[in-house]
C-alpha cells in the first residue's frame, strides 16, 4: 500500500491516479479518517499516562477517594476511547488498503487493455503452405491431450497432459532453470539491453502451493477472491501464480543491503477460477483452472528496483527469442496495469491457428507497495527502509507450448522441436 504520508502531501495526485487506473477511492475521506484516527490515539495515550500515573500513586498504601474515583472514570471513557479508535483505525486500513499504487511516468492513459501500446514486434509470422491447425487440434490427434476424460475426473477446464508434450514441458523448464541461474547468462542478457545490473544468478525454487489469507492479503493479489480457490474451512487457499508465495515468503525480514538483489526462479502448479470466462478458449491449454508456470521474483533497493524491471523484460525477450516465436511487447496502460503495479508490460507471442497475438507473458513493477504491508526491509547504512519488488513471467508452460505447437507445425501435423531444447530432449528434431 502506499505511504499515507505521501497521501497526505499528494492528495490530488493520489486521487488522479486512482481515477486513471479505475479504481473508486475517495481520499479525502481517508484523510478525515486519518485525521480522527491520529487525535484518537492522543487522547488514548494521554489517558493511558495518565491512569499508570494513578496507578504508581495507589500503591504502597490507602488512596485517595479522588484518586480512586479519577481512576474510574479514566477506565470508562480509555474503555470507550479505545473501542472507538479500534472502529476508525479498521475503517482507515481498509480504505487505505484501497489507493492503488502511482503509475510510473512513462504509463499511457487508458482504462482497458484495449488501449495498450504495441512498442515492438520481433520475427516473421510463419507462412504455410497449408491451413494451419490449431494446438488443441494437434494435441489432440497425437495423443497429447485428454480434456474429456479429465472432465470426468475433475470437470471442464482440466487436462490430461500427456506424451511428448510432457516431455516438451520438461525440456523448457530445464531450459530456463539452467539460463537463469547461469550468471553469465544473466551478464550476457544485461549486456545486451544496455543495463549496468547484478549479474546474480536466480534461485530455483519450488514453492508452497498454498498461502495464508494474511499474506495473500499483504502481497494484494488476494482479490479477484471469486477467482481463487479457497480451502473449506482453514484460512488458506491455492496461490494463483508463484509470485504469490516467493514475494511473501521474506514477510518480517531485513536485508542486508550487500544480500541485495535477491533473485528467485519459482516453479508452482498455479489455480485460477477464470470466473467469467466460461464459453472463452475452451479449447486445449488456454484458461485453465490448474496450470504450471515459471516465475521470476526479485527483492532490490529502491535505486535498482527500475533496471531491474528492465532487467526483467530483457530476460522474457530472450527466452523468447531463444524459441524463435514471434510476439510483440506492449505498454501496458493505466487501467490495465493492476491495482499494486507501477508499470506493466506484457508480450503475446503470435498464433497461427488463431491467426492472432495472444499474451504468454507480463512483467509487473511494484515498487514498495507490496513490501510496506509485508514489512520487507533493508538495511542501507545506518537506516532501515522498504525494498521493492518485480515479478515476471519466465514462461506460463501451458500457453509457451500453444505457441511451440501451433508456430512450429507441419503438414503432417508433427512439431519441430526449437534448437536450444534438442539437447534437453534426445537430440530429436521433431515430435
């Protein structure tokens, strides 16, 4: 959440911002409430004072009735004080946990993902010399996908994942786990972008697949709640992407600005609702309910936190570019951004059998919006201050296969292999 600090000196800003990215937040009550809550807590604390003061009084001997009955009075009217601080300062959280994060300046104005910026296109759309087929069709007919039977078990949505297309999504996962956490790599890749960046390596990890209703809350990525899934009973639920459970995991800490930045590659079998989309891409391995994706997570000073965005966004396109798909990048605008993001950048990768781009990857820039609620620290010199966090898509493995499958087919509706994943699957060519 933002600082209520800057709040209060950019109220206008704040309430502009809000305005730009869709979001209902009327801050001049929240200032009205931070202002009651902040003359509530006074006179709690000077109540307080006041009655230890009585209290040292009293001891060792008989009272005073003055003082007994001051004593008195003071544990009503702290008792109704109190009670009355505890209903502003609930009311003050829970719309200051409202105020979206300051989009960054170079963020166009826009409120749907309509209005995005197209700031790049990279390769050729295959051209073939037969009507190209789409991937469910494909996996379909090579025994690579089973929807109806995973209806059966588990309803609409789900897929049996089978055969060389497992092996495929074993083969990109290894891919990227070996580029990512090859520190030359990440060198060549910031070289490449022209950033002067840590070329600390990430850390694989496999992560928790639920997470507490505390820290999904603190990361703000609990809501839309209808589309997660809940444990019956237990405040928990199954994370919707893995950046949800690597940027709370440091929740409470401080850094040690030396530490910093710390990079993770997390691998998680991800759930989503896709509330409203029913009757959408019901076809193959778009808008799943279950779905496995890599995810990058990083914690960094506020003077990197940039680059390392950029940084972020150097890494998608060369995993990218590594596959020869082609795709575009775009700007994300203000109202498509999302409620916690500064920036945002999303690419879509092109798709001959839906003869059009279609998203495979986004990169978010939260700043220290997520961090204030997660208390995520680090210790630079002899201060204490917020870190700030980035996530990006590495690859969602269901939808990088989409664009595999459907750019690389033949005639024979058999897939050619990308290069740089041969070795990790038999040296084969095609599957």
């Amino acid at each position: 959440m933002l600082d209520i600090r800057y709040i209060r000196e950019n109220a206008e800003r704040v309430q502009e911002a809000a305005k730009q990215k869709g979001n209902d937040v009327d801050i001049q009550k929240l200032l009205g409430l931070d202002s009651s809550r902040r003359e509530l807590q006074q006179r709690v604390d000077e109540l307080r004072t006041r009655r230890n003061e009585i209290a040292a009084k009293m001891k060792g001997g008989r009272p005073e009735q003055a003082l007994v009955d001051e004593g008195k009075q003071l544990k009503v009217e702290l008792a109704e004080r109190e009670e009355h601080l505890r209903t502003v300062s609930d009311e003050y959280l829970a719309l200051l946990k409202k105020v979206p994060n300051m989009p960054a300046h170079d963020v166009p104005l826009g409120l749907s993902e309509d209005e995005n910026v197209v700031t790049k296109t990279v390769g050729d759309i295959p051209n073939f010399d037969f009507t190209p087929r789409n991937h469910a069709e494909i996996a379909e007919l090579r025994g690579w996908l089973d929807k109806e039977r995973a209806a059966k078990v588990a309803g609409s949505r789900f897929a049996y994942v089978m055969g060389d297309l497992v092996k495929l999504q074993l083969a990109i996962e290894r891919f990227v786990i070996d580029t990512l956490s090859d520190e030359a790599k990440i060198a060549e890749i910031a070289h490449g972008a022209g950033l002067d960046v840590s070329t600390k390596p990430f850390v694989p990890v496999l992560p928790p697949l639920m997470i507490k209703t505390e820290a999904y809350d603190q990361m703000d990525r609990l809501e839309p709640q209808d589309d997660r899934y809940k444990i019956e009973g237990e405040e928990l639920w199954l994370q919707g992407s893995a950046e949800h459970v690597l940027g709370s995991m440091h929740a409470g800490e401080i850094f040690e600005e030396q530490d910093l930045p710390v990079r993770y590659l997390g691998f998680a079998t991800s759930f989503r609702k896709e509330a409203g989309t029913y009757g959408k891409d019901m076809e193959g391995l778009i808008r799943m309910h279950q779905f496995d994706k890599l995810e990058m997570e990083s914690f960094t000073t506020a003077t990197t936190s940039y680059d390392e965005h950029l940084l972020f966004i150097a890494i998608q396109e060369y995993l990218l570019n590594a596959l020869q798909l082609p795709y575009h990048v775009l700007l994300k605008v203000t109202g498509d951004i999302g409620k916690p993001d500064a920036r945002g950048v999303d690419m879509e990768v092109w798709l001959p059998g839906q003869n059009k781009y279609r998203e495979t990857h986004t990169a978010d820039y939260m700043t220290d919006y997520q961090a204030r609620r997660l208390n995520t620290r680090v210790r630079r010199g002899d201060s204490v201050e917020l870190v700030h966090t980035n996530d990006a898509t590495a690859f969602a493995l269901g939808r990088i296969m989409v664009g595999i499958i459907e750019n690389n087919q033949t005639h024979d509706c058999q897939v050619k292999i990308p290069a740089v994943l041969r070795p990790y699957m038999g040296g084969r060519v095609l599957m």
